[in-house]
C-alpha cells in the first residue's frame, strides 16, 4: 500500500483579537530616558496604538503613554510611522478587557454622536474671568463654567467655529462643541493632575 506524505500542520495567519478602532486622543508619553512630549492617538486596539508623536524614540524602547479617558498604558516601540510611531501594548488581560470595553464606548460616543464623557472630574474654579485668544490675535472676553482635566465649558458672546484653535489664558484648545451660551474646548494637552483643584488658573 502507497504511503501517503505527512500533512504538514500549517498555522493561519494570526488575526487580532480586537478590532483597531479610530479614535483620537490627546495625552503624554516618557521614553525611556524620561523625557515627556505630547501625543495623540490615531488608532487603537487593546493590543497597541498608533500615536501622533514629535520625538519617535528607538524600535523596542520602552514607552508610557498616559491618555485622556483611558489613563496610563505602557509598551514598547514596535514600528516608526512618518508622523509618530507604534506601540505594543504590554498589558494582563484584565487590562485588556477593560480597554476593549473603553475603546468601544469611545468608537460608539464617535458614531452615535453621545454626549461627553464625564469620567473626569468636572471642577468650578475659584477664578471665573478669562481671556480667549484667538488664532488671529483677537483677544475676547469669557467665564469658565467648569473645567476638567481635558476641557472646559466656556460662556462668551462671539463664538468661534468648530474646530478653531484657541488659547484660553495660557492653555492651548480647539473649540469642539457649541451650545446656547457659549463653547466647549478640548485641550490640547490633558492638564497635570497635580495642578487640578480650585484654584488653577488656565
């Protein structure tokens, strides 16, 4: 009887688990010589994120970011991208649940046009008068209604459009909302949580 070859065990290509899902986050990273620099999310998955980065650091360096909404997450350097780099996200898989969970709420606020999220804490400051700069230079007046640690509600009269940079008193933000009395602003950069009470001062 013919002897049949051995049927060689082929392993499938490797799919990620969880889905990479756009989303677009303002946050810090250190690298490993613990220097900060600001970033931003491109797209995300339990598993790694692609940043908008200045400084791109070395191929398996590692790196602890720390996210608006999702708070620190470390990994190591997997790829470089012409405007930032990779991450693989080293993480048990508690943690990784969890952020599929978060990145999920965050993909469906995006879609589903859901209000804000409000885990971050809200606080009125003890200084409501401020100063909105806008890109062109014109300087108008405004009271912050509350602030959290990546935005702010802010009445004023002269609105600008979505999307404008503005600084307010010295913090640099985009106007991403309107409403009847006046805007909300997202921070460029979350603000330090050790600056964060009643009496900052934008």
């Amino acid at each position: 009887m013919q002897a049949t070859a051995p049927r060689l065990q082929t392993r499938p290509l490797e799919r990620r688990r969880h889905q990479r899902v756009l989303v677009s986050l303002l946050g810090r990273y250190m690298l490993a010589d613990r220097q900060e620099y600001p970033c931003q999310t491109v797209d995300m998955s339990p598993g790694g994120v692609l940043l908008t980065a200045p400084v791109k650091g070395e191929i398996g360096e590692r790196v602890v970011v720390y996210l608006e909404h999702l708070g620190r997450i470390e990994g190591e350097i997997a790829r470089h991208t012409p405007k930032g780099f990779a991450i693989c996200i080293h993480a048990a898989a508690r943690k990784r649940d969890k952020l599929a969970s978060q990145l999920t709420w965050l993909a469906n606020r995006t879609t589903l046009g859901l209000p804000e999220d409000r885990r971050h804490e809200r606080i009125t400051p003890r200084i409501l008068s401020t100063v909105i700069r806008l890109d062109n230079g014109r300087e108008l007046p405004a009271r912050i209604i509350d602030i959290s640690m990546s935005g702010a509600a802010i009445a004023m009269d002269h609105k600008p459009p979505l999307g404008a940079g503005v600084t307010v008193g010295s913090t640099a933000a985009k106007v991403v909302r309107h409403f009847q009395n006046g805007v909300a602003l997202e921070f460029r950069l979350p603000l330090s949580p050790d600056r964060f009470d009643e009496n900052i001062v934008l």
